[in-house]
C-alpha cells in the first residue's frame, strides 16, 4: 500500500507540473501580450508598462515560470522600491484590475463554491442511486418505465432553463422560497438551505438522471453474474444479497464518475452560480472572463485540474473498498 501510495503520488505531483506548465504557457507566452491581457480594457500605456516590469516579462521563460512556481510555496514579490507588491503564498497570481492577491479571491469565494457542490452531490447521489436502484429491481415494472423517462426528460433539460422555471414558479408565483443568495448557515439554518436549496436542486438534477440510469444498468448487468446465483442458490436474503454482493461493484463505476464530477464542481459551477448570482468561483471566473483578468482565469484553472487530478487519486484509493474484486498489487 505504501508503495503504491508513493507512486500515485509521484504521479500526481507529474500531472500537476505539467498542468502548470501547460497553462503558464498558454497565458504568458502565446498571448500576444500578456501585460495588456492583464491590465484590461482601459489601460494606460504607462500602466501596461509597470506590470510588464513588475511580471518580469523581460526575463526569460523559464525563469517567469521558476517565478510563478516558487510563489506557489514561498510566495512572491511584484516589483522593488515603493512599487513593491508581495504576494503571500500560495501566490496563484495578482489580480492588478482589482489590486488584489489572487488566492484571496478564491478563498473568499470558495466556501460559496463548496457549499453548492456539496449539498449538490448529496442530492444527486440519494436521489439517483436510490432511484437507479429500484429499477433494477423492479425492472419492466410501471416504476422502472416511468423513473427512467423521466430521468432521460430531466437530463436533457438545461440548467439555466431549469433554473429560470424554478424561479419563476417557486419565487415569484408560489413565493415559498426566497431568491437564492450567499447566506452563512450562522444566519440561521432554515434561511440557509432556502437560500440554497433551489441551486442545489438545478445543479443536481442533470448528475441525478445520469446516475439513475448508470446505477441501474450496472445493478442489473451485477444481478446477472455468476457469483449472484451462486449467493441466491446458497439461500441468502434478498437483502443481504443485493447489499452484499450486488449493489458494491455496481457503484464501482459509479464513485469515478462522482470523483471527477464532484472535483469539478469544486472549481466553480459557472452557470449555476452565475443564473443565481451567487458569488462563488463559477461567478468569479465567468466575471473574470468579461473582464479579461488573466490571472484569475489561470488561476481558477490550475485549481479547477488541481481538484480533479486530486479526486482521481481518491477514487483509486476508494476502490478497494468498494469492490472486492479490485486489489492494489
């Protein structure tokens, strides 16, 4: 286990350099020109200069890059003297539209982030798995047809079409819920999940019809294997068969997909945040899109592949317990 622990790490600290790499690259060398990119719109001629020199943009690229990923741990300074501007680590970058260190954006934001993509996922995970799995035991019945039209209907709907429709029924015309905003659960809990309840429910519903579906392909195609029959034939309970022996490697499939799914979530729900306004990573991101802020943009990135690459490692490790036919060798 340890060694195999060691590899996976090695493998992501790889991945990770190369991402950085990769995405520094696209940023600060095949732009044009990087210091207008960053400085926006409307920008002096003098500005544009200051963070040219501030950037080091007149080093070479290794060394910007050896820059960049020192920041990373050590944190950095921009510029000398009376323009000087440090950056604590982890320095992601320096917004200079906003005068502000990158990673303390993200981590005004990200709680927001986290709390829509953790109520999302719980959401998706009961709803569809449950769902997906009382089809496949009830397969051909009215519940199965109906349970999985019904999630081919709710994955095809798109999320700010969904997202418009609830609020227009639940805000303005039921007005049972309030318009969605970033309320701290210390404000009070019930004001919390209404708050977030109906970005909860537009996010999960697409990952909720898929895993339906994917939970009860895998749950049938596990009933029909031969190790079920021979647990049937030695007189387990319904039961314990199906908690035991079935619904275990069916979620196999199941935890890579939610790995990958969560992960990205993690690094903003861009549509979902930005339909409901709420202020987290997605919003921040797609603003900073408007807006031409290239640190920003690369910074969400590299934290968006962080949390996928990380979740990756996680899900391999989950395996094991999961299914017993999977084995770290």
């Amino acid at each position: 286990m340890a060694r195999y622990l060691a590899g996976r790490i090695a493998g992501l600290v790889l991945i990770l350099f190369m991402v950085c790499l990769f995405t520094y690259l696209i940023f600060f060398k095949l732009s044009p020109d990087p210091a207008v990119m960053i400085c926006g719109k409307t920008c002096t001629p003098e500005r544009i200069l200051q963070i040219r020199t501030l950037l080091g943009l007149d080093q070479p690229f290794f060394t910007q890059f050896w820059d960049f990923l020192s920041g990373l741990f050590a944190g950095r300074d921009y510029g000398s003297g009376a323009n000087l501007i440090h950056c604590p680590a982890p320095c992601l970058g320096y917004s200079f539209q906003t005068s502000q260190s990158v990673w303390e954006m993200i981590l005004d934001r990200l709680p927001v982030s986290a709390t829509v993509a953790v109520g999302a996922a719980v959401l998706w995970l009961v709803i569809g798995i449950g769902a997906g799995l009382l089809s496949a035991v009830r397969e051909g019945t009215w519940w199965d047809r109906t349970t999985m039209g019904l999630a081919l209907g709710g994955a095809s709907i798109p999320n700010y079409v969904l997202a418009l429709a609830l609020q227009y029924v639940l805000v303005v015309k039921l007005q049972i819920l309030p318009f969605p905003s970033a309320v701290a659960f210390s404000d009070g809990p019930l004001l919390w999940l209404q708050s977030y309840l109906m970005p909860w429910i537009v996010l999960a519903t697409g990952y909720a019809c898929l895993y339906a579906r994917l939970t009860r392909a895998n749950v049938i195609d596990t009933l029909a294997e031969n190790f079920m029959r021979t647990a049937r034939s030695k007189g387990l309970a319904p039961v314990l068969t199906m908690r035991r022996h079935a619904l275990r490697p069916a979620l196999t499939p199941i935890t890579t997909i939610f790995g990958m799914d969560f992960a990205a979530l993690l690094g903003g729900a861009l549509i979902t945040e930005t339909v409901f306004g709420l202020n987290g990573v997605g919003k921040m991101a797609a603003d900073s899109i408007a807006k031409n802020d290239q640190p920003v943009i690369m910074a969400v990135t590299l934290l968006a592949a962080f949390f996928v690459v990380v979740g990756n490692v996680v899900v391999d490790l989950v395996y094991t317990g999961l299914d017993p036919r999977v084995r770290i060798r």
